[in-house]
C-alpha cells in the first residue's frame, strides 16, 4: 500500500448546488415565456384576421387591450429576444469561467428591472417573479458559486502545496519510514536491508550483497 495519497483529478470541478437551483430557475422561467409569448401571438393573429373585413372589431378590440396592434407585437418581439437570450444563458452555465457570470448577472438584471416594471404598470402584481429573481442574484453571488466560476475559468491555475507538506510528504517524513542510517542526509531513505545505524562510518558506502565489511 503506497503512503502517497491519490493523484487529484484535473477535471472541471462539479457545479454547485446553487447554480444547479439557478439553471431550473432559468429553464422554467424560459419555458413559460415561450408558451405566453405563443398564446399571445395566435391571440393577434386572430384579431387580426377576424379585424380584417370588420375594422370596427379590431378598432374595439386594439380599445379594450389599451393600446395597438403594434405596439403589442413589438413588445412580444422584445420579450421573445430576452427569452432567447436566457435559453442562450443556460446553454453556457455548463462552461463556467467569468464569462458565464456575467451572462447571469445581465440576466438577472434585465429580470430584474422588467419585474419592477410590472410591480409598478401591471394589476397582476408579478411579486413572485421578483424574489425569484433576488435568489438568483443571492446565488450567483455566493461564495460557492464564484469559487466555481473561478476554478472553471480558462487559464486558472490551482495553488499547489508546497514539497513536504501532508499532500506530498518528503522522503524520510512518511509516517512507518525506517529512518536514515548515520551519514546519509536527512529524509534519505536506507536501501533494503539496512537496519538503524548501518554503516558504521559516516559518508560510507555499504558493501554489496556477499561482500565482507571493508571490501
């Protein structure tokens, strides 16, 4: 049994949990803008075939939705591309480095004010999107989740311990070694079959295998 411990593996380190919670956040969240964004846009479609031959129709329903066609679509438009942009987002968590954090805090930034947008304009009062949307913040923004960033960044070198320390023991500090014999310097592990206090003059070489004392 060798007293060395185990070679570290050089791997990307495994994402932590936080992030992991993150990414389902981002993927449920891009998933259910992707089918409010569809319903609305099969909702226009319809109006505005229905709107076609009936200008009073789509004049009364553009009435009741506040404001035009237009301006509507553009906003789905805008909305779609966000939502493109966090399904990109979560594409990219997997790679680590700084470049992944800061694709997570431009999302979480632009979440963020579109929520305080909807606090403020929308009767639907969207309150738990925006604590979703702090935890992220808080998670991104942990300790484990910039070490994770850190170590997964291109060009990172880990630190390494220094030589003889209780990763890489020097020689004659493994614990059960035999210890030197007089002469030989300290650490220097005695060749097999040397017990404690061969040779018996400092600095000489012991004899071959056969061979008498002072050969």
């Amino acid at each position: 049994m060798t007293p060395y411990p185990p070679a570290p593996s050089y791997g990307p380190p495994p994402m932590p949990t936080s992030l992991k919670a993150v990414r389902i956040i981002l993927i449920i969240r891009a998933v259910l803008a992707v089918i409010v964004y569809g319903i609305a846009f099969l909702g226009i479609a319809a109006i505005g075939a229905l709107g076609a031959g009936d200008p009073e129709l789509q004049a009364q329903a553009q009435a009741e939705m506040g404001m035009g066609l237009g301006v509507i679509v553009a906003a789905l438009i805008l909305g779609l591309a966000i939502t493109a942009f966090e399904i990109y987002v979560i594409t990219q968590m997997g790679k680590g480095g700084t470049r992944a954090q800061t694709l997570l805090r431009i999302v979480a930034g632009i979440a963020l004010v579109n929520g305080a947008i909807g606090y403020f304009t929308d009767s639907s009062n969207p309150f738990l999107g925006i604590v979703l949307v702090i935890i992220v913040i808080v998670f991104v923004e942990g300790v484990p989740a910039k070490e994770w960033f850190a170590q997964t960044n291109p060009g990172y070198v880990p630190p390494q311990p220094p030589y003889g320390g209780p990763q890489h023991p020097a020689l004659g500090q493994i614990p059960g070694q035999y210890p030197p014999a007089p002469g030989q310097g300290p650490g220097y592990p005695p060749a097999p079959g040397q017990g404690p206090g061969y040779p018996t003059v400092p600095g000489q070489y012991p004899p071959a295998p056969g061979q008498g004392p002072g050969y």
